[in-house]
C-alpha cells in the first residue's frame, strides 16, 4: 500500500487496524469508537481518515490537554458530544500524611487487576489530589476491585468531568548536540548518560519512542518524536538544526 511509505514500520499493523475501522464505518454508516490512543496514534487515525475521505475523527480525554483520548471515527451525519466517548473520572481518598502516589504507583495498581493500558486514560496528580479516567466499561470493575495503590489502601470516588483538574503545560527548552540520530546518541544527550550506559537502558526496554517499547540503540530519531527513558522522565524532539562545523547535529528538545 502506498500509504506505508510515509510511516515507520513499526506502525503498519496500527494503520492497518485504522484502515479496518474506517472500512467498518463507512460499511455500516455507524460511528467506531476507539480505545485510548496515545499522541502519535491520535495523528495517525487523523491523517488516514483525510486519507480515506467520506468520515470523519474527533478525540477526546476529558481534559483539554489530555494526552490521552478515545477516538471516534463516524460517518457525515454524526454529530459526536463528550458522552459518545464512554468516559468516566474518578479520585483516590487515602492517607495523604502517610504515603505519596505517583503515575507510576497509580498505574501499576490499575495494570496489577488485569486491566489493559489501552482502557486507561489520563492520570493527574495535583498536589496531593489523584485522580484517572477510565473506559466506561471498567469503571464498575475498578470501583470494586482498586482496593490500594502500593502500600497505601485507598478509597475511590466518581467524579464529574468538570471536577478533573487541567495539568500545566512543563516542558523545559534545552539544545545540544549528537554524532547521529541513533536513539543511543539522542538519549544520552538528553539525560546525560554515557553513550554505554544509554545502550544498556535500551537493550533492558527502559526507552520508549512514541509510546512504543524500543530495544534497538541504532534506531532513528524524528522530529516531533515523543522519548521516555524509566527513571528518567520524559523529552521532545523539537528541532534538527543542521549540523555543527565538527559534523554533529544540532537538537533543540524539551523536558519533563
């Protein structure tokens, strides 16, 4: 397929996926909703479906920048509103003098009970207010069975999308250079590693690019690409500049 030539090939099964959905609705002329789609699954369902012509996409989170969100691929008639999307908010009540919860505690205890990632939203922490969204279709699940987050035993609470709270925007502006575009070279520059030490982290599975699990040091870095590393945070790719008189290129990346 022609189409394949503008995407990675670690994408093709999801765009084959996409494609799937889009021939099931212009087939059945009833709406597909989706399950969470990070960012960069988001773009590629977008593009496709002005690709495809005749439907049409929207997403949401419950949040206005939710990271994220359902999709909705429907036919010209429909019109989607925030019910369509099958979310649902809630909050943890636990001991907030004895125990501090983070993303990663919030989601392994989610993950812990069998649910698949793909059902899980947004988490927010805010000061010391947790809070999630989840998939209509396990929010009785998890009301039952989320008993406690760690050491902590929690309580938790439904809430209304209005009551979730809007993350602030944090990314940090940094530049610096890099011998290639080999994620090994990228990560080390971008979380000052040694070139070793960042091979190492990849080969384990602790980076990510765009939400995917990469083991492989020699693979390519692109602009807008999205670079986590477990214990280290999270970057942007904002810029390739060209490269330096001594044949690096320049990089400009944001931080988390």
């Amino acid at each position: 397929m022609e189409i394949y030539q503008h995407y990675r090939e670690d994408e093709r099964p999801f765009i084959d996926q996409v494609f799937d959905w889009i021939d099931q609705v212009k087939s059945t002329y009833a709406y597909k909703l989706t399950d969470f789609l990070n960012p960069r699954e988001q773009e590629i369902v977008e593009q496709l479906v002005n690709y495809a012509g005749d439907v049409n996409a929207a997403f949401f989170g419950g949040i206005e920048r939710a990271e994220r969100k359902r999709g909705l691929i429907y036919p010209d008639y429909f019109k989607p509103e925030a019910n369509d999307f099958g979310l649902r908010y809630f909050q943890l009540d636990y001991p907030v003098k004895f125990f501090e919860i983070g993303h990663r505690q919030l989601l392994g205890a989610l993950m812990g009970l069998g649910i698949k990632r793909e059902k899980i939203g947004d988490l927010i922490i805010h000061g010391q207010a947790v809070q999630f969204v989840v998939a209509s279709e396990i929010a009785e699940y998890v009301k039952l069975h989320l008993t406690s987050v760690d050491k902590a035993k929690v309580s938790i609470q439904e809430i209304e999308e209005h009551e979730l709270f809007e993350p602030e925007e944090d990314w940090k502006l940094f530049s610096g250079t890099v011998s290639s575009m080999r994620l090994d070279a990228v990560l080390a520059e971008i979380f000052k590693l040694s070139r070793a030490k960042a091979v190492s982290y990849i080969q384990k599975g602790y980076a990510k690019i765009n939400w995917k699990m990469i083991e492989q040091p020699a693979y390519e870095c692109s602009v807008s690409d999205t670079i986590s590393l477990r214990g280290y945070g999270r970057a942007k790719l904002l810029a390739i500049e060209g490269k330096s008189k001594k044949g690096k290129w320049r990089i400009q990346y944001g931080k988390k």
